[in-house]
C-alpha cells in the first residue's frame, strides 16, 4: 500500500483517487476548490468515449485567415495573447497535417477503446442511475457544403470504429420537433450517452471515495519537492510527505511540474456556456451545430449550451461577445429557448497535439501526470484512473498510452 497524493478534484482526479483508494491506497486529494466545480462543471455532458477527431486538422490552414479575423465565432483567438506564446502556437500548427492528424485520432482511440469498460467499475461502486441518460447526441449541419466540408472527419471516424449514421432532416424533426428546420442533415452517434449533471458525478464518485476512508484538503499546493528521495508536498507553511504524487491539475498542472524541473506546452481553451429555463422538455438528446462546435443538452437545471474556444490565457476577462454568440444561435435553433439562467467560463487544458500527457516524470521518481484531457475529460477520466493505478502499483496495462509520454514533445 503506497501514500498518494492526487492534486486536482475535477472528475479526472476524482476518477484516480476512486481507483487507488479501492485498492488499498492511501491516498489524499488535494484542491483549492470544491470538487467538480471548476474546469469539469462546464462541460456538455458527453461521453464521448469514442471520439478521436480533435482540432488538429489539415483543413485548419485554409480557414486559419477567416477563423483569425472572427470575433464571434466557434473559435475566437486573442492576437496579443498568441504572438506571447507563439511557440505553442506553431507547436499546434505542425501537428495539423494529415500524417499528425492520423496519428491523433489513432492514440485517442486506441487510449478509449476501453473508456466505458472502466466506467462502469466505477458506477458498479458509485449509484448514478439518475444521472445517465442513455439517448444518442446529434449533430447537425447547417448547409450541404458544411456537411460535405467534413468529409475528412467522417472517414477518420469510420476507420477507427466511431459508430454513426447520417440522417435527413425529416428525420431529425421527428426526433426533436421542437428545433427549427435549419439545418440540411445530422449525423447520430451510436451508443453514447450523456449526464444530466457533470457536477453530480463527479460529486457521488467523490462522496464514494471519502465513504471509503479517502481524505480530502481544500488548499492551494504551491510545489512539489524532493529530498534524500522522499516525495514532499508544500503549502501554506507546511510540508506532507508521500510515496506517490499524482498530478491531475488541468490548466494549472504545468506550474506544479515546473517545481520538480518538469515544463511543458501546456496552454489553455477558454470554454463558455449558458444555461436556458428548460420550458416543456423542449429537448431530449443533445444536440451539436456544426457551424459553431456547441452541443445544447437537456440537463436537470436546464438546457445547458456549452462549447467553443476561446485562446485567451487565465487571465483575461470572460468574454462578452463568445456568450452573445452562444445565446444568439441557440435561440436561432431553438427559438422557444426560455430565460438564461446563468454564464460560465472555463479553462480546458491543452496540448498542442491535443493528445493528454499521461505517464511518470523523468525528473523526479513517484510523480505521475494526468492532465491534458482538453475536450474529452469527462469521457477520458474513468480510463485515466485505470491507467495511473496500473503506473502506480507498477503492473503492466493492456492499454497502450505510448503515444501520451508526457516527453513527446
């Protein structure tokens, strides 16, 4: 039995403290907030755990001028900020060619293929009845030469085994006759699910975890140390020793790596969403637009509309016109969309090959890195779990994450 520290409570280190707990460990979590309410609270709800397609695409270069110039578009860019951190920004770019672009969608599905399997240990421990709902997200397209536009995506898709089927637009009205017919075509996404609660989730594996003798410390960790080769974690005026450190921080994980001599091309999406009055069940599968990158899910404070990037840093202020934007289409889609609820930003942690670092740091034994899920970390937390306990207890996984090596780059 090893003492692990876990620093981060977003479902990705809820998901690892909940493994290595029930195997023995003693472990502690460590956050400076409560758990599930930063970075995990704002997502779509999505398990889409057999997604591989991400951001990196060989068709970028041609929309990168347009996509530049739009203030209020699925993806709007901070000039200053990217000329102060070009070097991720080229980082970003040479991994959209077709060859990287492959290799991409092959380590995500080769890292996923066993992403349900974990979840449902976990929820064999942890009651979620309540919160899964088992209806298929669709996806829909505007315009005919947007549909056709994603062509590349799709044949990714078909040859890493993401199960969907294209559907027309009277099929689409019969699913969810509320929308307004806008949209050419969609494309369904067999067997995915969604949660009506990122928060409740990740809360019920955390209460499960803490049930099961699990601690929780609600400070901010300012550095890792080692000395005489034990493991040190720093805060406030303290110091607490451990076997094992987990790092699981998002965003915020690099200025913990840097502490141990570790640095890398960590940057962050700025991620928004809004939450509608949910009037008279006007959804009931999650629904993406395809112009914008948003998915609108029936959740059980309302429907929430949440997606698009933003490349803006941690500090710069939340932005106005990303949440006009959301606004403005959703009730375009969904035009008997009730009062909005609430706004919210988030922080998505990024890598440029848009892949998650996963693995043990080479500067400093018994620290192990989990962060960089970007877009998929509900979807990728369970497996993450499985993976770093394997790490861990130093056993050999059937799960390849060869292509995650946090010196990759």
């Amino acid at each position: 039995m090893n003492k692990v520290a876990v620093i981060g409570a977003g479902i990705i280190g809820v998901c690892i403290a909940h493994f290595l707990r029930k195997n023995g460990h003693q472990v502690t979590l460590y956050d400076q907030n409560e758990p599930g309410t930063q970075t995990s609270f704002g997502n779509a709800g999505l398990f889409a755990s057999h997604e591989c397609v991400t951001a990196n695409s060989p068709h970028l270069w041609k929309n990168l001028p347009s996509m530049l110039l739009n203030k209020d578009g699925a993806l709007v860019i901070d000039w200053f900020y990217v000329v102060t951190h070009l070097p991720w920004a080229i980082r970003f770019l040479r991994n959209c060619t077709s060859a990287r672009a492959e290799h991409i969608a092959k380590s995500l599905s080769s890292f996923s293929s066993q992403a349900s399997l974990a979840y449902e240990e976990i929820f064999d421990d942890v009651d979620v009845s309540n919160n899964i709902v088992y209806k298929e997200p669709i996806f829909l397209y505007e315009s005919k030469e947007l549909f056709e536009q994603n062509q590349y995506a799709f044949n990714l898709r078909k040859k890493y085994d993401v199960q969907f089927v294209v559907i027309n637009k009277e099929d689409i009205a019969k699913i969810e006759p509320d929308l307004e017919p806008i949209y050419y075509n969609g494309v369904v996404f067999r067997g995915e699910s969604f949660t009506n609660s990122p928060l409740e989730i990740t809360q019920k594996i955390f209460n499960n975890f803490i049930k099961n003798d699990g601690h929780f410390i609600k400070i901010k960790i300012k550095s890792i140390a080692q000395k005489d080769n034990s493991l040190f974690l720093k805060y406030e005026e303290k110091e607490q020793q451990f076997d094992k450190i987990v790092v699981a921080a998002g965003a915020w994980s690099n200025m913990l790596a840097r502490t141990i001599g570790d640095n890398f091309p960590l940057d962050t999406e700025r991620g928004y969403h809004i939450v509608f009055e949910n009037n008279n069940n006007l959804l009931t599968h999650p629904v993406g637009w395809a112009k914008t990158g948003f998915y609108m899910t029936p959740m059980k404070d309302g429907i929430r509309v949440a997606g698009t990037v933003e490349i803006a840093g941690l500090k710069k202020p939340m932005n106005k016109n990303m949440l006009s934007m959301i606004e403005k289409t959703a009730r375009r889609i969904l035009p008997q969309l009730g009062k909005v609820k609430s706004e919210w930003m988030g922080f998505r942690p990024t890598l440029p090959d848009s892949l998650p670092v996963i693995g043990e740091s080479q500067k400093c034994k018994n620290v192990y890195y989990a962060f960089g899920h970007q877009h998929l970390g509900l979807s990728l937390a369970a497996i993450t779990g499985k993976v770093i306990q394997s790490l861990i207890e130093n056993r050999t996984s059937n799960i390849n994450i060869d292509a995650l090596n946090p010196y990759r780059f």
